[in-house]
C-alpha cells in the first residue's frame, strides 16, 4: 500500500481545495467533517477572511458546519500558495468559463497548476473537478505539472473527478452526490478513489481514463441543453397552436418508461447547462466534427430570453399598451429557483431585452438583492407589496421561488406573464398568461 493512501485510510493526510466558490468551499467542508486538516486556496482576500471567520457566503454550505470546523481548526483559507507544500492531495475547483468567442477560457486552471508546481513533492495527488473539454487533465496538466521533475503516475497521481453540485437541491448534496474519477494511471484512479471513499458516502465509479470522465460531465449537462430546448422550441410551437404545452408534458411523463420530463423557460442558466456544450462543440472541431443536433439546441436555448421580450411585447399590445415606456415586475433573477446564483440567469438577458426596448424593469427576488452585469448595478425591490405589483403594466415570472406569494400577485397584477408555471396551483387564470 502507497504511503498516502495509508494516510488517506488513517486520516492523516492534510487536504488542499483550489478555489473556494460553488464548488471548492462545499467540497473543502465535508473532507474537514470527515477529519481531515484540510487547507483551502484562493486568490480573493475577501474569501479567505470570510472562510477564517467561519462567516459562510454559499448558501449549499451549512453555516454552522463551517463555524465548528474552521474554530476546531480542521479548516482554513490562505492566499499563500506555498502551503501547498504541506498537502499530500490537492483539488482543483477554479472556474472554466467561456471567453467572448464562446470558447474555453481555462486560463484559471492553468494559472492553478502553474501554483502548485513550484511546492509539489512525491505521492502527491492532484485532482482537477472544473468542468472541461475532454483531453485537459492530460494535454494540460500532466506537462504543467511535470515541469516540477515528478513524473506523473510514479512520482505524484493526476485524476479527473467531475464536480456534480446541483445548488439547492434538497436531497443531494457534496456528501452524497455519487463520484466519477478517473485517473492517468490505475494507480492514480485507484488513489483518487481512496480520496473520495474517505470523505464521501456516495459510490465512487471508476472509469479508465480522465477522458471517459472528463467526457462524462460533458454528457451529463450536454443531455439537460439539448432536452431543454426540444421542450423550448415545442413551447413555442405550441403557443401558435393554442396548445398548453405544460399539461402536454405533464401528460407525458405519466408513462412510466420512455421519457424524462423536461419543462419550458425564459432560458438556460448556471455555470455548467449553458457552457458544457460549447466545451464539446470547440473540441469537436479539432477532428473536423460539428455537433449539429447540440449546436441546434444551443441556438433555441440562446434566443428564449428575446423571444419572451417578444411574447412580453404582444402581451401588452393586447391592452394597447407598447412596450416603450411600460413598467414592467420581472419576479425573480436568480437562475434557479430558491437560490441567491445568478451565474449566467437568462432572467438578466429578458431583462436586458425588454429594457432595450424602452421598458422600465423593475425587479423582486427575495434571494438576490442586487446584481451587476456589464458594469452596472441593478438593485431588488425592498418588498413583494400590492401596490408594487398594481403600478406594473405586466408582471413576469422569470424564477419560480417558492416563497412568493403568487396568489397576491394574480390577484393584484394586470397581467401576468409566467414563464415557469409557477402559478400552476392557482384557480383563477384569466390574467395569466404560459410561456
């Protein structure tokens, strides 16, 4: 048995997280439960403070578990990359977004492995969790990380574990989210794996190579974009038709086999729906291949936010109302429900799209008290009140937050336009209007 998965077994194996946002802090938390002296890494001094404080700023993080274990000193956050040197594993969680070409921007996890270099030692492990084109854990970092004069799978272990957080659900979080992890070597896999047994109690899947993993994620959200706007272009066609394409889907997945239910939206939000796909199709053009059917869908799910500007705009025609100049209570920014992340909402580009055409938004989200996009600032209503809702010229429901009174909104609101379903419960419908 390697020495460090003998210190994984016994837990004595100090643990390093780089990038301490959605996904680092989560993941960072429950290896300091399960007991190990874990170090987190980040490049913002405002996170690290906050993290040494116990003051917890993501909400899938239970802020009790994080005051216990940072004042137990099983947790802490630095800005000083060097202590790197007292990790025997090391986990890379920094962003991958899309530069302003719509391609990969992985200069985030490149900089990550270009830190740790200088302070690797042997029976290190390394393990990327940001999302990626298929082809990054070997083509990138194995020959970053090799510059230290380790050779990978001999002198440290390099795997690919994709991160599956799905913010505000319920039922699985960090702890008991199943593990995908896939290794240079077998014996890296094999590492990897004791890694996550030690601190999970989810099954960890071993697949052959970083690849099968790396590819793996890619799937997952590629299977979400791709159904989504099936159910999006459908919406619209059922719109034309006078057809309520909810109760069609509802419907549907009383069959018990077959079909996975799909709804409507303004849009695709999140870090990962949005982008993985555009991960794949960059990649695929390096063997001269065009993913056809994603782009497809990518292109539905991308002009939803413009085509509800445009369903908003004929709403108000109805009441001889133009859009130039109406006031508009857009209910929700966050990009899904229930939850303060606002990463890439599609309910900021309807914004965007009524506001271009001369309307005044104005917006309530009991999670989101502001949000900056482009440089400026766009700031909540206080409250969800009667006379907020009676002075909109159209009310629109972007994200379904449970906690919004929906019966006061439909009493009070001229018209409503419900991108989401939310007002599904309510009898009286003669103001609302379904995406």
């Amino acid at each position: 048995m390697s020495n460090i998965k003998r210190k994984l077994l016994n837990k004595t194996a100090t643990l390093g997280v780089v990038g301490l946002g959605y996904v680092g802090l989560p993941l960072a938390v429950e290896k300091a439960k399960a007991g190990f002296k874990t170090i987190g890494f980040d490049i913002q001094e405002s996170k690290v403070k906050m993290v040494n404080a116990g003051e917890n700023y993501i909400g899938d993080v239970v802020n009790e578990d994080l005051k216990k274990i940072v004042k137990s000193g099983l947790l802490s956050a630095t800005t000083d990359f060097s202590q790197v040197a007292s990790a025997d594993c090391v986990c890379i969680c920094v962003p991958t977004p899309l530069d302003k070409h719509q391609q990969p921007d992985i200069s985030y996890v490149k900089a990550s492995a270009e830190s740790i270099v200088p302070y690797m030692h042997k029976e290190m492990l390394i393990v990327l969790e940001s999302t990626t084109y298929p082809g990054t854990t070997e083509e990138l970092l194995k020959p970053i990380l090799e510059e230290s004069g380790l050779i990978c799978g001999e002198d440290f272990y390099l795997a690919f574990s994709p991160e599956r957080v799905d913010p505000g659900n319920l039922l699985y979080k960090t702890k008991n989210t199943p593990k995908v992890v896939g290794g240079i070597t077998p014996k890296c896999t094999e590492v990897a794996a004791a890694l996550y047994e030690a601190i999970l109690e989810a099954p960890i899947h071993r697949v052959s190579s970083p690849a099968i993993a790396e590819m793996e994620k890619i799937l997952e959200n590629t299977y979400r974009n791709v159904n989504i706007g099936l159910v999006n272009e459908l919406a619209m066609l059922c719109n034309k038709m006078g057809i309520n394409f909810w109760e069609v889907v509802d419907a549907a997945k009383t069959k018990p086999y077959g079909f996975q239910a799909f709804y409507p939206g303004p849009g695709l939000g999140g870090h990962c729906i949005p982008l993985d796909p555009y991960y794949l199709s960059w990649k695929a053009r390096e063997y001269g291949f065009h993913t056809s059917m994603i782009e497809s869908s990518m292109m539905v799910n991308d002009r939803m936010p413009e085509y509800c500007a445009e369903r908003a705009s004929k709403i108000l025609n109805r009441f001889k109302k133009a859009m130039n100049g109406a006031r508009i209570l857009v209910l929700g920014v966050a990009y899904k429900q229930d939850i303060a992340d606002y990463r890439e909402s599609p309910a900021i580009r309807v914004i965007e799209e009524l506001e271009k055409e001369g309307a005044e938004v104005i917006y309530f989200d009991p999670y989101v008290s502001e949000y900056q996009e482009h440089g400026r600032i766009k700031r909540s209503e206080p409250e969800l009140t009667v006379e907020l809702v009676e002075s909109a010229d159209l009310a629109i429901i972007t994200t379904a937050h449970t906690n919004i009174d929906y019966s006061m909104v439909q009493k009070h609101a001229k018209v409503i336009f419900d991108t989401k379903n939310a007002m599904k419960h309510l009898d009286l419908r003669d103001n609302i209007e379904l995406l």
